[in-house]
C-alpha cells in the first residue's frame, strides 16, 4: 500500500545535537581518544593577548582543517557547507544549531597569514605521535619508509630550463675521510682538496609551481610532482614522519637525516627498517651500520646494455683486492677517485684477443674498467639481510605497512593530488593528512582495546562474584526445566 509523507519541514522540533549523532560515530571515538586542547597552548604565541578582536577558538579552526582532510573534502568552501548540514560535524566542533559556522576566508586567511611562517603543524604532528607511544601503540622498533609522488597543480607543458644546483647530501664529509683512508691503504697519494663549487645541472622549471620538481622515473608518469617520503611504525602502522621534497629529489638524500629525527623526538630505539630499492646505496647502507640497525632494502637492478656481460658475472676477490673476468683475467686497483669509487681496470693487450671482448667491453683501447664504492662491502652485508628469514619475513610486511598507508591516504583522504601550489603548502596537507590518519587509527585501536579489557575483566570478575560452580548461573537455553508440581 502506498504511503504518502505527510510531515512539514517547517515545524519546530525540540532535539538535542548529542541524541542525533549515532554513538559508534567515528567523530565520538576520535573525540574520547584524541584531546585537542593542547592545541591552544601550542598557538599562544601566535595571538595578541591584550588587543584586537576575539578570535575563533584555534582548536576549531583546526578541527575543521582536519574534517577536510578525514572525509577526502579538498575544497575549503564546501567544507564549510558540509558542516552546516552536518550534525555530527557540528557536535565535533561544539556548534549548536544556532552557532555560525566559520566563512572559509577566515580558514584561508589563517592558514595564509598566521600559521604559514610556524611550526605548529609539525608540533601538531607530533603530539599525535607521542599520544600513539603514550597509548602504546607504537614502539619505534620496526620503521618502514618509502615515498609517493603527489602531482603538482602545474601543467607539464609550461617550463623553462635552467641550471640548478643539484641535492646535496650530508655524508660528503664522512665520504671524503673514506677517500682519504682508502687511498692511504693502497699507497695512493692523497688528492688535493677541490674547490667546494656547487654541482650545476640543467632541468626543467615550471611556470606555475616553480618549487615542483620534474619526474623522470622508469614505469611513473612524466610531468611535475612533489615526493612524500613517509616512515611508518611496523606495530599498528601509525606514522612517524611525513616529510615533502620535489620530485627531483632521490629518495635516499633525506632518509639518513629523517631517521635520526625520529630516533631523537619520539627516543625510538630503533632495531629494524624495511626499504624500497631506491634506498639500495652505499651511503644508507654505511649509515645503518653505523646506527647498529638491521636493513632489509630491495634489490636494485643497474641498468643494462643487451649482448654485455652483467657486473656480478666478473667475481672479486676480496683478499687479493681484485676482480676475475668470466675468462679468468685480472683487473687490477688502479685508483679510487673523488666520488668514493675504486677503479679496478684490466689489461688491454691480452684483452685484445680475448674471443669475449664483444660482451665485455667496447673500449677502443680494449680495457674493461670496474667501479666499487669504498663502502660496497657495507652495501653486500645489508643485501645478505634480504636473503634472511627474518628479512623476508619483514620485507613481505613492507606493502601491507607503508604502502597500504599511501593508498589509504589517497583513495580517502585526497593525496593523490597538491591542493596547493608551493613547498610549505604540500608539506601542511602531507602533516594534516598524517594527523588524520593516525588520529583514525588511535580511536579505533583504542575502541578495541577498550573492549578487549572488559571482556577479560568481566571473565575474571565472574569467578569472584560466584566461587561456587554450582552456583553459576547457565544461559537461558541451557538451564533445564523447571519441575511440575
């Protein structure tokens, strides 16, 4: 039978914005679990104490960044409608509905004007993350790091070149003492301190967002992005840094000085990592050693010319400090040059008549010339840890940790793409989806936890109410009949 609405949205009602919101809502998790209050005190400095207008309340202002970025809302002025209509938005921030909702000029104008130049999203950051180790759920163990690629609002056609400086790393002077120490041991003379220029190359610029970096990676796509080298904890999978550089950044410059960051902040004892194979080099390998961490990196594939032999065909021979070519000729130390590599160079005139030259080499002067870093022997103990049990075990952990935070950034939370143009920009919205995420997860895994101990706690009581067995009360189906008189 057909029933036709008869109610009249103009009626006034009498309801209460709490008895709307349904209690296993995840804003009533996220509200027991997380208390903004801290964040007050964080932006104290930021306000004028004795003059000017009241303000809105800071933890507000940020409550409504952080719905934006926990429901995948990218706009700020349909932010702001959805929490006009939405009442559990509405209870989250305190609003009654009568209260205004802030206009989305005074989120933009406060995000442009007076948190742009502080570090108050990185202390929001981490905040959340001492919570996460407060509430044990994390214990900075077991680190997995990677990074994904944010596409630029810029458009790949509209460039210009130009000679820029390239990265720099901060191992150059642990390198140089290596240079120096390796040359030494060979007899070599020491090198002549050069002149500390920096390292120009040419690279494309975009007009629109200068501070993007051009992409040029084998199975990603081409253009303009920024790289969002996240680390996450191996326990619960909270994540313990998100740090934004250009795209034209390799992934291994920031990681060594990242990991010593969280190891300082939040006192991680860390013991384990598990790394993509961009992070496969020397330097990283030297600087986990040196931190007495267990590395477990991907396998890095050089790139190779067909119809030539492969690098690990030629066998060295470390006591000898030589390599074997797959006939048995030697290639002997000739040198070790200024990026830290030894030179290991055969002979040309036996090579000449080699009948395997044409897979060897195609020097004129017929002399097969092999680098090795001085810290090779660094990078052949990490890779032996891939070959592990334990290092199986952790890097089968690596996609369902790192990885499935990335996607789960991206297909929830809007990450796939930079809201705004400039560096400090994609570095707020990489934080604030961080933020977001781990306070997602601590509400949940706090729920749990919550109802775990109960049940062990009603389990243990059960026995002291009623010590007797006997006296046991049975579920309704199991107790027997009651006799007829």
């Amino acid at each position: 039978m057909l029933r036709q609405q008869g109610g009249k949205p103009t009626e006034l009602e009498f309801v209460s914005i709490d008895g709307l919101v349904p209690k296993d809502h995840l804003l009533r998790k996220i509200e027991r679990a997380v208390d903004f209050s801290f964040i007050r005190e964080k932006v104290a400095c930021l306000y004028c104490a004795d003059n000017g207008r009241p303000a809105i309340d800071p933890v507000v202002l940020f409550k409504m960044l952080l719905l934006g970025y926990l429901y995948g809302i990218r706009s700020e002025r349909k932010l702001v409608q959805e929490i006009q209509v939405n009442v559990a938005f509405r209870w989250f921030l305190g609003f009654t509905f009568a209260d205004k909702v802030p206009d989305s000029s005074t989120l933009s104008q406060n995000r442009r004007r007076r948190f742009r130049e502080s570090t108050i999203y990185w202390e929001i950051f981490d905040e959340i993350v001492l919570l996460a180790v407060k509430k044990r759920l994390v214990d900075g163990k077991v680190l997995y790091t990677d990074s994904t690629h944010l596409k630029a609002n810029a458009n790949k056609h509209k460039f210009r070149k130009e000679v820029v400086q390239k990265s720099t790393r901060g191992y150059l002077d642990d390198l140089e003492v290596a240079i120096a120490e390796d040359r030494l041991e060979h007899g070599k003379a020491p090198r002549e301190p050069q002149a500390q220029g920096p390292v120009l190359k040419e690279t494309k610029i975009s007009t629109t967002d200068p501070e993007s970096g051009y992409m040029v990676r084998d199975g990603k796509p081409k253009g303009f992005f920024y790289l969002d080298h996240r680390t996450v904890d191996g326990r619960h999978n909270i994540i313990t840094d998100s740090f934004v550089t250009p795209a034209s950044v390799h992934d291994s410059i920031p990681y060594l000085e990242r990991l010593d960051r969280q190891r300082e902040r939040f006192g991680f004892a860390v013991e384990s990592v598990g790394l993509d194979a961009g992070y496969d080099t020397a330097a990283i390998c030297k600087g986990l050693e040196a931190r007495h961490i267990f590395g477990v990196i991907a396998r890095w594939q050089p790139p190779h010319r067909p119809g030539f032999f492969r690098k690990w065909q030629y066998r060295y021979d470390r006591l000898a400090d030589q390599y074997l070519c797959p006939t048995g000729q030697v290639l002997r130390y000739t040198t070790t040059n200024r990026l830290g590599y030894r030179e290991y160079k055969s002979d040309g005139d036996l090579c000449q008549h080699c009948p395997l030259l044409e897979s060897c080499t195609a020097s004129a002067t017929h002399v097969k010339v092999i680098t090795r870093h001085v810290w090779e022997r660094s990078k052949e103990r990490i890779g032996y840890h891939r070959r592990l049990e334990r290092g199986k075990a952790m890097y089968v952990l690596r996609k369902q940790t790192v990885e499935r935070s990335f996607a789960d950034a991206k297909e929830l939370h809007g990450h796939r793409y930079a809201r705004l143009r400039g560096l400090s920009n994609v570095q707020e919205q990489s934080l604030l989806c961080a933020i977001c995420q781990n306070i997602k997860k601590i509400a949940l895994l706090t729920g749990k936890s919550l109802k775990s101990q109960l049940s062990i706690l009603l389990k243990a009581l059960v026995p002291a109410l009623h010590p007797c067995p006997c006296l046991i009360p049975l579920p309704i189906r199991e107790r027997p009949p009651l006799p007829i008189p």
